[in-house]
C-alpha cells in the first residue's frame, strides 16, 4: 500500500497549530495537541430543485448552480430536438435567446455571460455539425468551426480557453481520442487521449491545462476510466466507482464531483485530486443528462436536470436536484 509521501508528494508536516492552508485530504501532525490532523469535505447531500418547465433530456450545459445554462435537447412526444435555451437562477427557470440549431449532444464550457457550445448533432441528413456558438449572456454567435465533426466529447475551461477531447467522430459508429484546443477564435490539434470513448459528455472538468475526462464508453461497453490533462499530455489516474455516460460533473482537476448518467445511475463520487470517494446518492436516476457548477465551483456546489428514467433514451423527466456540499471540517486522532 502507498504511504502518505506516495500518494501527496510530500511527508507529514508539522505545526504548533493547525494546517493554515489545509486542503481537503490533507494530514498534518499538531504538536500543540499532540495529534494528527485531517482535512476532509463533509458529505453533502442532493435536494430537490424547481422543475424544468416540461420534461426535458439535456446534455449540453455550462454555467454555475445559480447560473445555470441548458441548451436544446429533446422533449416528448416522440423526443423533438428543441433549439430552446433554459436558465436557472438558483431558484427559478427561465427562457432565454433560442439556440440556432435544434439538436442535442453538444458539449459545453464557460460561464453564463461568457459560454461556448461545441459539436452540435442536429438529425436527418446532415447528422453533425462542426459548427462553435458562443454565448454572451443575451444572444448567440458563431465562432470558428472545429477541424472535424466530432461529437459529444468532454471539454473544460473558458469561452477563449477551452479543450474538447474525445467522443464520436464520422457520426454514428467512429471513436475518437482526439483533443482539439480553442483559443476564442480557431481550434488546433492537441495530443490524444490514451483511449478512445465516446460520450464523457457532461462529466468532464476543469481548464484548458488542468482538466479530467471522466467515464464514456469505450469502445462498446462503459468504462470507469479516468485521464487528466496539461494542456499538453494525457495522464490515466484512478478510475472511478461507477462506469456511465452522459452524466453531470463539475469542478477543478483537485476537486470535482461526478453524478448520474446513463443507464440510469444515482451514484455520486466526490474527486479530491488523489483519489475519488462515493457520496450522497441522487434521489432518482438522471441518464442523458449533465451538471453545472463550473471550476470555481469545486466539489460543493452543483445542479442536475431533467434526463431519462433507467426505461430508456426516450423518457424525458423534469426533476431537478440541487448539491450542497457539507462544509469542510478537520479531524484528529492520536498518535500511537
């Protein structure tokens, strides 16, 4: 088993005191009290939120739990795409600026008044669009297309900063492992991934140098793997519990919350940078759906919309739920 130094990079510090600045999963040795010390994040729970104004599978989103932006989707009968915009307040839905494309699968990044929306699958003929849409707060506006048409992947980051990195390519049976980087204006090529998936749509996390794509399925069963990111390499890291696509995530690359997905998951598994750890449950099962909370937003702060029930890809549902984390607390315990 790896020792303390092993899993953090470093020994066990000592202070007369506590940590001053404690991290979750840190340990320190308080020679005042004579005992060692953990940081830990509490274990938080999911509640109920205001429903989306009708049922609703959504997988393309960005912005934070207060707000929160959800694009297009399908909603019954007969699972319609739908070009409408959603937003939450924290307390309330409201529609915002049609999307220009109606359609699903498209991954986003950013915040509310400075978003980005990449890979967009439209239906019919045309299947995929290349084609990347920014959002000011107000209204939508193209930016520069991707390289290829490449579909549901995960991304990270910022509107003029943002990695998008596997997912489904040559629509509707290529894999990809590839990562395309944007600037704001143009993509260019990244390294690949270690494996290729399609749809760690919605649980990726993070920035342009320091993201994780999470889950997926690869090449045809889901996989519960996990890689991290540079901005230049792929690195596998611990895998998580539960293996599923298109779920929620959010977070930082240290600190990221990962819940529900399809075929129907309720699990939650909180990231604290070395090691992921399952949570409190969802009350109902969220498949083809995603999260928001942004980076800044960590591993305490999240929302989860509308998706399917386990029945199927084409049973919409509007429940949402709300993710507080507990505060962060320290706990000591002997030396012996």
């Amino acid at each position: 088993m790896a020792d303390y130094k092993a899993i953090k990079g470093l020994g066990i510090q000592t202070f007369s005191g506590d940590h001053p600045n404690a991290a979750s999963g840190d340990v320190w040795y308080n020679s005042t009290l004579g005992k060692l010390r953990v940081h830990k994040l509490g274990a938080g729970a999911w509640s109920s939120a205001a429903n989306l104004p009708t049922a609703r599978k959504l997988k393309s989103s960005f912005g934070t739990k207060t707000a929160a932006i959800y694009v297009g989707g399908t909603q019954p009968p007969n699972s319609v795409l739908q070009t409408e915009v959603l937003k939450y307040n924290g307390t309330a839905w409201s529609e915002e600026a049609d999307f220009p494309h109606a359609g699903d699968s498209g991954s986003g990044a950013g915040v509310e008044t400075a978003g980005i929306m990449v890979g967009w699958y439209v239906g019919g003929a045309t299947g995929v669009i290349n084609q990347t849409t920014e959002y000011d707060g107000s209204s939508w506006t193209t930016g520069g297309n991707t390289p290829s048409q490449q579909l549901d992947g995960g991304t990270g980051g910022t509107q003029t900063a943002t990695f998008f990195a596997g997912g489904t390519i040559n629509f509707p049976t290529g894999r990809t492992a590839g990562t395309m980087e944007y600037d704001g204006s143009s993509w260019t090529a990244g390294n690949d991934m270690n494996s290729a998936r399609i749809s760690p749509l919605g649980n990726s996390v993070g920035t342009q140098t320091a993201g994780l794509v999470v889950s997926g399925e690869d090449p045809s069963a889901l996989t519960a793997k996990v890689e991290s990111y540079d901005g230049t390499n792929w690195t596998e890291g611990p895998d998580v519990s539960t293996s599923q696509r298109v779920g929620g995530g959010n977070g930082s690359q240290t600190a990221a919350l990962k819940y529900g997905g399809f075929p129907g998951t309720v699990n939650t598994e909180s990231w604290d940078g070395s090691s992921w750890t399952e949570v409190g449950n969802l009350s109902t099962p969220h498949g083809y759906t995603s999260g928001c909370g942004y980076s800044t937003g960590g591993n305490t702060s999240s929302i989860i919309a509308g998706g399917t029930t386990p029945a199927g890809i084409d049973n919409e549902k509007a429940d949402v739920e709300e993710w507080d984390g507990a505060p962060e607390t320290t706990s000591s315990w002997d030396v012996t």
